[in-house]
C-alpha cells in the first residue's frame, strides 16, 4: 500500500468504500425482498389451504370420503364456475394464480392433483417442493392430505425468480457504476491534494539549490493551506538569516578594512622614510593592533555564543565585587561629569554567573549608556531580585532610543546613530555581545525608552539552588 | 641564568617573531615545526618551558602534550589559534601550564613565561624586579621605594610592574590597560590617568626617589630615572 502513493491510496480506498457500501445495501435489497416474497407465498399458500380444507371437509362430509375431488379440483382451477356452495370465500382473483394442488386420503392415495400426472398413486414420501397440509373433518379427524406446490416452478415464484434477478442485475451495475465514479472521484480529489504538495516539494527542491526567495501560494484543504504558510515562514527565516550573515560578513569585512588601512599606511610610510620611527607612532600602531585584536574576540564570542558553544564558567559572584569592578567606568564617568548611581536590593548577595561574562555584560551596557548621555546627566544601576531571576536595570537619562531602532538594537553593527564614528560608537558589537552572553546565562535582555525618559536596559541572570541551601 | 625554551609552532613567520622576542628577553630558543620534531628536541634538549601551539602538523599539540606529560612535568604553555573553550579546557585538564590565545602580545607571552617558570621553580629565588631604588617582590605584591613599602592598589601594583619590566619604554594607555585591567574595559584608556597621578602621588610622598613616571605627550606613560628628567 506504501508503494501506492497518496493518490493510489486514496482511490483505492474510496472504490473498496462504495463497492462494500453498494454491495451491502444490494444485498439487504436482495434478503427483504426474498423475505417479503416469501412471506407473501406463505400467507397465499395459507389461505389456499385453509380454502381447500374447508372445500375438502364439505366433500367429504356429503360423500363420506375424498374420492372424486378431482372433479372439484380441475373443475375449479380450469375455470370460474358458478358453485357457490363450493366457492364460499374464495377469492377470484387468486384462484386465477392457482399453484398446483395435490390431495392424498388417509392412507396417502393421491385423490386429486390439479396436473393429473399422480392421480390414483400412492404418495410413499413427501413431494419435494411442496408444502404439506392436513386435511382434518368437523370432528377433527384426519381425513387425508393438502399438498401445495412451493414457490419454485409456480406462477408466482418464476415472477420471484425474475424479479429477484432484475435486482441482481441492477445492483451488479450500479457496482460497477458507483466503482466508476469513486475512481473517478478519487483521481479528483487525490489530484486536489497532491497537487499542493507537489508545488511545496518543487520548492522546497528549489531551496535546497539556494533560492531562498522562493514562496508557495497556500491553497487546497485547511492542513495544506498550513504547511504552506509554514513553509513560506521557514523560507522567509532562512532568507533572513542569509541576508542578516551576508550583512554580518559585509560588515566584518568593513570594520577590518578601517583599522587596517590605518596600519598599513603608517607601517608603509614607516618604510619609506617619510615617516620618523617616534615612540608615539609605534604606539598609536599598538593601540590599533590591541583593538583590532579586540573586534576579534568579540566576533568570536559572539560566534560562539550564537552557535551554542559559548562555555559559561558559572560561580557564585559577590555583588560588592561586580560593583568594584566597575571602577574604570565610575572614574571615566566622574570625568565627564555623569553622576552614577548604584542601587541593590538587600536581599541579593551574590549572583550565579560567569565573572568575566557577566562584568563584559554590565560594561557593555553602561558604556552604552555613556555614549548616549550628555555631560551633567545620570546613569544608574539597579540589582534587584524579581522571582527567580537577578535583574540588573542600567538607566540613563540621555536622549533615549527613537521607537524604530528598538527592535534591532540589538542587532550586530547595528547604530541607532549612523553618523557615529567608530571612536565615538563603539565597534557596534558591544549590545549585541550583551545579548548573546545573557541568553548564554539562560537570561533575557530588553530595553525600554519611553519618549524624553531616557532608556532602561534590564537583564536578567537566573538564580539557581546554589543560593536557597 | 638563562632559560631554553622550546618553541612548537608550524607557522614560520609567527615562530621567527617568537624567536626573536624570546631571544631579546634574554632566553634560549630551541624550535620544532611539527609535534614529531618536537618530541625528539624536547627528548634531546630537556628545555625548561614548551611554548606549544595546538593546531600542528603530523602529530597535534595536545598529542605532543600527552606525550611528554606521560614523561615528566616540563611546564608547558599552549598556543589556541581558537578561543574555543574546549580546546582550553581540554589543555589544562591534561597538564598544561597555561594557555595564550590568538592574536597575543609577545611581550605578554614572555610574562606568562616568566610566571610560569616561576610557579613550578618555586623557592630557588626570591622573584624580584628592580630598576634604580624601586624594588617589586612580584610573588609577595610588595613595592619598595628605597627601604619605605609603598601601600599600592593591586592595579597600581600591576601597573608599575608593566613599567619596571621594560624601563624607559613608553607604554600606551590602552597598553596598559589590557595588562592591568583586561581588555574588557577597552575605551576607558582614561581611568589609566587616575591610577598613574595615585601611584605618583604614594611614589613622591617618599625621598629620596630616583624614579619616576613620566607622561609622554601624546602618547602615555615610561618609567625613568630621575636624573634623566
């Protein structure tokens, strides 16, 4: 049945359905109308009996036995005949449908038969097709025999017969018919629904070659109609994540090419003698390599975090130690004038985190918040313990994030600001490493900046058992 | 006394430059190209330290690193052109001494080397840094100026240290910072200036004092004597 195929399955399915369906109502058709007609044979060989009884016993009460009945017999069946003593609830109608009549005396001497082929015989057994009556007097004693012939070889039953096999006939057609017309319908609908799938197949074929701008028009059933869309979802992902890499590579490529052309033109004016070999030039030199070698450590970190191969060395981290650490930054905020506040709820004393992940984190997010905040403003760290989490908030009331950029701002190289230099800016990497190394904690990271509120990043570091023993 | 190192690494050009390094900070150099070479230099020289990249060809680093630490405890510093935190891991959980990742600075190396050395060539000498009256005990975090002990913070500790290993050298801010603070805190070249006027300010509060740390305009900071000021 695999081998079939959806289409083949389906049909196949639908034929059996409809032969078995009309095969079985053809046969209930079949088995009530033998019923009825058997019925109605019963009930009209009744009656037949019950009349020749009667006529029977009149005979033999007037003649004192049953000889001669033969007369009354071919007399009645041959024709209407005007003895209305003998015809006493006789219905015509029937009579003309006569079967034929055999009637033994007591010691089984047939003394009547309606064909006149046993007539004066003697019956040693029964008559096979025939239905046996007895014949009794008023004194309900048994005078001889009725015997009616069955339906098969009557009048009625050769009409039964026929009837019967008009019905078979019929039915065996329809069979065939209804068999047709599954097939038929079965092609149809199986062609309805492989057809989306063909056309999901073809394309999923078609972004296995790389052409990941390839969508499908969702139609055919409702589950069709969902895998298609799913399909277009998945298409439009991975052509996301391609655009998103290939901008990623652009970008690398475009951040290195900066701190490299300033080396090369320093070390080939070096070279040739227009340029003195000073001390401040070997050390502007240096300070390019130290941060080219930096834009190198976060690309890998952040490789490494979105493959999920970051390797976070969690420990127990006092929080007054993360507040210490943080001491080149308040020093760097002193100078330019910006007030840092630091803020921790009492009842968190440690955080289960990687140490150096985690300072990289916070540094990350307040050199951020620097950048965006005017000499004379304010930044403000809060630790708090919200459920299961740590929660760190890093506010600032600088010009905050205009709505548009708030969803890629944690995009890699990504600058609200475009116009901002690479001094100025950072390398672009700096929120996007943030995010990575929160999510490498099992944390969530957000931000929010309400119009003239400034902006709040919030993260959070679960609090493992560690911390409840 | 001077120290052999053994330098494994395939790359010519980065060993040459490690050669070169190693040689002016007064050590001896044996080189390996591949982890086969190595084992047979190490088998002959005995060096006291294995600078030791991982990724090598014919037999890799860590292969070599089984190997000799089957044999002894020659300390041993592994080169990861990756950061890949398995391959760290995985180093020093067979024995390495330590680990320096691609791109390094060689002066840092060296000073890994040395700390190295010093760990497992514990208590034949006192570690000591000197240059003019400044005397550093490097294993115990204590300065000297003269016979007074300067009440250092460790940054500031880790600062003149920089400056006393390579007297008269300029050093950058960023420099600095990297080696004092780590390069996490790369953009607050600045705070530097406040460490440098605190350690200035403990240094001048004793005389005499034949050192001292000059700002070199556009630039950073050198430790020099006083007379050539």
């Amino acid at each position: 049945m695999s081998k079939l195929g959806l289409a083949g399955r389906i049909t196949a399915i639908l034929i059996l359905i409809a032969v078995i369906s009309t095969s079985l109502s053809g046969i209930m058709t079949l088995f009530i109308t033998k019923k009825q007609f058997a019925g109605y044979v019963d009930q009209y060989s009744q009656a037949t009996a019950r009349q020749w009884s009667e006529i029977a016993n009149l005979y033999y009460t007037t003649h004192g036995n049953l000889e001669g009945i033969q007369e009354l017999l071919v007399d009645t069946s041959q024709a209407v005949t005007g003895k209305a003593s003998l015809r006493k609830g006789l219905n015509s109608r029937v009579m003309g449908n006569m079967r034929r009549l055999v009637i033994a005396d007591t010691n089984e001497q047939v003394v009547a038969d309606s064909s006149g082929v046993l007539l004066g015989k003697n019956l040693d057994e029964r008559i096979p097709g025939m239905s046996k009556f007895p014949l009794m007097s008023d004194e309900n004693r048994r005078i001889g025999t009725l015997y009616i012939a069955g339906p098969l070889g009557a009048g009625i039953s050769s009409l039964e017969n026929t009837f019967i096999s008009n019905i078979t006939t019929q039915i065996i057609i329809c069979i065939i018919l209804v068999a047709f017309l599954a097939l038929f319908l079965g092609l149809l609908l199986a062609r309805q629904i492989t057809s989306p799938l063909g056309e999901i197949s073809a394309a999923i074929h078609q972004l296995a070659k790389g052409k990941l701008g390839v969508k499908v028009n969702p139609h055919g059933d409702r589950e069709l109609v969902s895998l298609a869309q799913d399909f277009n979802l998945m298409a439009a992902r991975l052509l996301d994540q391609e655009q998103n890499r290939r901008r990623f590579m652009s970008d690398i490529a475009h951040e290195l090419r900066t701190p490299l052309s300033i080396l090369r033109g320093r070390l080939e004016a070096l070279q040739n003698g227009k340029w003195e070999n000073s001390e401040q030039q070997a050390s502007s030199l240096v300070d390019e390599v130290i941060r080219l070698t930096r834009l190198v450590k976060d690309l890998e970190s952040i490789g490494l975090a979105e493959s999920g191969a970051l390797q976070i060395n969690k420990a127990p981290i006092d929080i007054n130690d993360i507040v210490d650490h943080l001491t080149p930054l308040r020093l760097a905020m002193e100078e330019d004038q910006i007030r840092f506040e630091v803020e921790i709820d009492d009842r968190v004393k440690q955080v289960d985190a990687d140490s150096n992940r985690l300072m990289q984190i916070l540094i990350n997010l307040i050199n951020n918040a620097m950048r965006h905040t005017e000499s004379g403003g304010e930044i403000s760290l809060d630790i708090a313990e919200v459920k299961n989490d740590v929660l760190f908030s890093v506010h600032d009331n600088g010009s905050g994030i205009p709505q548009e950029h708030l969803l890629n701002i944690f995009d890699r190289f990504y600058r609200a600001d475009e116009s901002r230099s690479r001094e100025s800016g950072g390398n672009g990497l700096g929120l996007a490493i943030a995010r990575s190394l929160v999510e490498a904690h099992g944390g969530r990271i957000w931000v929010e900046s309400p119009p003239g509120q400034g902006t709040t990043f919030y993260f959070t570091i679960p609090v493992t058992d560690i911390r409840l023993i | 006394m001077s120290q052999l190192l053994l330098l494994v690494e395939d790359e010519e050009s980065l060993r040459s430059m490690l050669r070169e390094h190693f040689l002016s900070e007064g050590f001896q150099v044996v080189e390996a190209r591949d982890g086969q070479e190595a084992i047979r230099l190490w088998d002959e020289f005995r060096p006291a330290l294995i600078v030791l990249d991982i990724m090598l060809p014919a037999m890799s680093g860590i292969e070599v690193l089984k190997q000799v630490r089957s044999a002894d405890n020659t300390p041993i510093i592994l080169l990861t052109a990756r950061a890949d935190e398995v391959d760290k891991l995985l180093g020093l959980e067979l024995g390495a001494d330590d680990y320096i990742s691609k791109p390094f600075s060689p002066r840092e190396l060296s000073a890994r080397v040395r700390a190295v050395l010093r760990r497992t060539q514990r208590g034949d000498e006192v570690m000591v840094a000197t240059y003019k009256n400044l005397k550093l005990d490097i294993s115990r975090f204590e300065v000297y100026l003269g016979s007074t002990l300067l009440p250092l913070t460790s940054t500031e500790f880790k600062i003149l240290s920089l400056l006393v290993e390579h007297p008269g050298q300029v050093f950058s801010r960023l420099q600095i910072l990297e080696r004092t603070l780590g390069d996490i805190y790369e953009g607050y070249e600045r705070t530097i200036d406040t460490h440098i006027s605190n350690l200035r300010r403990k240094m001048e509060s004793v005389t005499p004092q034949d050192v001292k740390i000059k700002t070199v305009y556009g630039v950073g900071y050198k430790l020099m004597g006083e007379e050539q000021a």
